[in-house]
C-alpha cells in the first residue's frame, strides 16, 4: 500500500506511541488528585505544555488543551461571539475547514452576522472588491464579491467586529494565507484573530507572538500525533471559558486531562519541528516528480494552489475526468489519496474550496489531493504518477 493521504491523517510516529505507554499502562492517575502516584503525570502533562509552547513560539500558559482541531475552531469562534449578549459580526473566509464555517451558521442562527470573505485563483484572500454574505457553498462568481483593503471600513456594520477567523493554510489546496498582515488589519479595527492552523502545524514555521494572532488551533494526528488530542493557543490576556465543571486548563476547559495523548501530541510536534527543513525538502522533491512525470505524459491538468504552500499538498484537477473515479481506481492499484476534503469524501460535488477558486467545472470535477508525508518515498513518488497516467490514458 501507498499512503498518500496525510492531510487527512498521519502515521503515529513510534516515539510518541512509546511516550504515551507509559501513561495508558502505570502512570494512568489523575493529574487533578494530590497524593504522590499523580505526580509524574502531573509532570507529564506541564514539560507537554512546554515544549508545544516552545514549538510555536508561545507561553507555556497560553497552551489549552483539546480534544483536536474541531473542538479548538468551535471553542475559538463560540468562546468569542457568546463571551457576552450582545449581537456580533464575525468575518471568515469561503475556504474555510467545515469546522469554522458550520461554527459560523450556527452562531448565525443565533443572530449574530457572517461575512465570508472570497479568494482569488489561488485561494488567497483578495483585497480589492468589497466583502459580501454570500454563503462558502455559492460560487464566486455568482456574488461579485471581494475583500476591501480594510477588512470593516468598507461597509458600516450594525454589529460590532468581534471576531475575524482565517485557516492559515487550506486543507484542500494547501495554500498558505498572508496571516500576520490579516491580523493587523483586524486588530486595528478591534477585532480578535483567529487561525485554524490545523494544516500548519509541524509543517511549516511561524510564530504566534511574531504573527500576533490571539488564537490559534491544532491537531496532533495531523503531524504524526495520537489522534483525539489537540490544543487552543490562546493569547495571554485573552480568556474564553468553554465548558464548565472542574477547574482543568486554568480553570477554562473543564474535564480529565488526556495525558497520555498529550505527551504524544508534544513529542510528534517535537519531532517535526526540529526535522522541520529536511521535511520540506524531501517532499519537494516526491512533489516534483509527481508534477514533472505528469507534465511529460502531456496529461491536462490544473495544479490547484498557490506557490505558497504547504509542503506535500499537491490538489490536481484533471480535465473530463471524476475524482471518485481515480480515487477508487488508486484504490485497486493499492493508493491511498483524497478527492479534495476527507471531511467530504462521501460526497461527489464539487467542494466550496474549488468553487471559491472558480476552478472551471470541466477540470473541478476531476480534483483529487495527494497528500505527502516524510515517510512517503521518491519510488512511490514515481509510483503514483505512472499509475494516474496509465488511469487517465
């Protein structure tokens, strides 16, 4: 089997999975009780704390804990917008992961407002038109719409501006969002910035205090991590709680702390950060080859994206073809890849993500994504080619 589906899951890396052992086997007390044997769990969970803190460049404090990526969008967005009574405006993207944009209709039908912001070819944000409500699954096209150069001067707003949430690099497409210029121009309006960074994380480098974001999510089994684990890095100073019962993670997320899918979460992190250039490179290369074999076998395709991506993300349309179908044909031939979004891998449509691209439908409907990791290989590189050319042909 060929494993080219790694943004929707990753392998468990072997030193995580013996990390955690120790706290599913001998040391499984709760952290929250005060005789000795909870101690070295206790220890465990505050040097996991750290090290993620130093992995993206922020306090060990701002660090909460989550049960993933999913949960840390929701808490985000909804720890924001319902902090008080008041009726808000949040501002997101069209090519937002379901978990913000379903965080966003539900917090709509509560009577706060939603701007979806559109992308251009690329999927980056734009910045010349205006914005408009147009809701993620209507193509661009059909609305007109824009991003101002400020984000909520353009129009007057009866809400107030409390929240703007754009993913830092797209789950389908890979592309990577000019995040730290974003966040000025929110916070200068007053707004609090959010980043689902879910794609990011482990895979290229930044720094939360240097990008100036007040929130941000991850996923640990997006970077060789445990799934069910992941965390909200949340600015100090900015406090939302999220649920209530025990005084967990400072008193904000209530609830037994996973110990041992935090410790595997930290040492994955660890890992890939510190690996972090040697990835970068290797799957340049394993992308290269995908790209140049498939160019030279004169197959039409689109590579879906911009040149700012995320390393290993290579979202290729195919003209007159069906994503379903090369996805079970790879199938057959033992790979693994995506059509576009795991998170709708049941459905046969074209996704938001491409529709805001405005991708033509002759070549959208034949998108899939291969997603490579560093385990993956230069022969399997060369595998996956051989095998949509001979598909395709």
């Amino acid at each position: 089997m060929i494993y080219a589906d790694n943004a929707a899951t990753t392998k468990l890396l072997p030193s995580a999975f013996e990390a955690m052992k120790p706290f599913l086997l001998d040391e499984y007390a709760n952290v929250s009780q005060p005789y000795a044997f909870s101690q070295k769990a206790k220890k465990a969970l505050k040097e996991a704390r750290k090290i993620i803190a130093d992995c993206v460049g922020s306090l060990p404090d701002e660090i909460f804990f989550t049960s993933g990526g999913t949960e840390s969008d929701n808490w985000a967005l909804k720890g924001v917008v319902l902090s008080d009574n008041t009726p808000k405006t949040i501002i997101t993207s069209q090519i937002e992961h379901k978990a913000v944009l379903n965080s966003c209709l539900a917090l709509e039908r509560l009577g706060h407002k939603v701007i979806y912001l559109p992308v251009n070819r690329e999927g980056v944000i734009v910045k010349e038109k205006s914005p408009c409500q147009a809701k993620p699954d209507i193509p661009l096209y059909e609305r007109g719409c824009g991003l101002p150069r400020n984000l909520t001067t353009v129009h007057n707003y009866d809400n107030e501006i409390k929240i703007v949430s754009v993913m830092m690099a797209n789950n389908e497409v890979g592309t990577i969002q000019p995040i730290k210029e974003l966040c000025e121009i929110a916070h200068k309006n007053g707004a609090i910035f959010h980043t689902d960074a879910v794609q990011a994380v482990g895979h290229i480098k930044f720094d939360v205090h240097e990008l100036g974001v007040d929130l941000l999510s991850a996923s640990a089994h997006k970077f060789n991590g445990p799934k069910g684990v992941g965390f909200l890095y949340m600015k100090k100073g900015t406090k939302y709680p999220l649920n209530d019962g025990g005084a967990q993670e400072f008193g904000l997320r209530s609830g037994t702390e996973n110990v041992a899918g935090v410790v595997g979460m930290a040492t994955a992190l660890k890992y890939n950060v510190e690996n972090i250039d040697t990835n970068i490179s290797k799957l340049k290369t394993l992308e290269d080859i995908i790209i140049n074999k498939l160019t030279e076998a004169k197959i039409d395709f689109i590579r879906n994206g911009s040149n700012n991506r995320v390393p290993g993300n290579v979202s290729l349309s195919f003209k007159n073809s069906e994503g379903e179908m090369l996805l079970h044909r790879l199938d057959l031939m033992g790979i693994c890849i995506s059509t576009g979004s795991a998170c709708d891998s049941k459905k046969t449509q074209i996704s938001h993500v491409l529709k805001a691209m405005q991708i033509p439908e002759e070549y959208a409907k034949g998108t899939i994504r291969i997603s490579l990791g560093h385990n993956n290989t230069e022969s399997e590189a060369k595998s996956i080619a051989e095998a949509l050319i001979k598909i395709l042909r």
